[in-house]
C-alpha cells in the first residue's frame, strides 16, 4: 500500500462515515477498533488492509472508494451486505424458513413474469 494518500483515505472514510450517519464512536464499535483509533484514521494514519476491508463492510463502500475514489458499487452488492448483517447470528432453523420464504417468493416472482409474457 505504498504512495497511497493516507490523508485523502481519511478524508473519504469520514465521508462515508457520515453518510451513513454514524459517530465514530458507533463506527469503531462495528469494526471493534477504539474510538481514538478511528479518529486518528480518519486524520491519515496509516491503517492495515484488514482493517480497510472491515470499514468496506460496515460503509457499504469498495476498497477502490477509498484507495481511487472509486465511489459505484453496485446495488446487488449493498443489499447482499445488508441482508448478510441482517442473517448474521440467527438461529439456524431461522436461517432455513428464511431461505423457504424467499425460494416461493421467487418461484412466484418468475410465475408472474412468465404470465405477463403470456399476456
């Protein structure tokens, strides 16, 4: 990670932060790092590519959007995470009726489409 701007990263990262609309207090409990750590982070400290990939996580952002101003990432993408944050620590048997639901959600989504072809 070298001649990376360390600054510029910090810069985006509160930038994300804050469209999220979380502290960076809330932000360093998510990603279980200190509140003064994310502060100095955030200010253009140098941070690991773990820790990167975990802020990617918690911002809903690529790793391009903080190393090359990258900002798309695609929506599939979000909502994945979303619903991976959603799942995780559930009951397993929560797991699979879930997983039940959404199979006839979609067999019935694919049903409406084939009708509207028909149509």
């Amino acid at each position: 990670m070298e001649n990376i701007d360390f600054k510029l990263v910090g810069d985006r990262l509160k930038k994300a932060r804050l469209e999220k609309g979380m502290t960076q207090l809330e932000l360093a409990k998510e990603v279980g790092l200190s509140y003064a750590w994310v502060s100095q982070l955030e200010k253009g400290k140098k941070l690991p590519l773990e820790t990167l990939m975990k802020f990617c996580s918690v911002l809903d952002k690529d790793p391009n959007y903080f190393l090359m101003d990258t900002k798309y990432v695609p929506e599939e993408v979000i909502l994945n995470r979303e619903l991976g944050r959603k799942l995780k620590g559930l009951d397993r048997n929560v797991i699979v009726t879930l997983n039940g639901i959404v199979d006839l959600l979609i067999k019935q989504h694919e049903e409406d489409k084939s009708d509207k072809k028909k149509a």
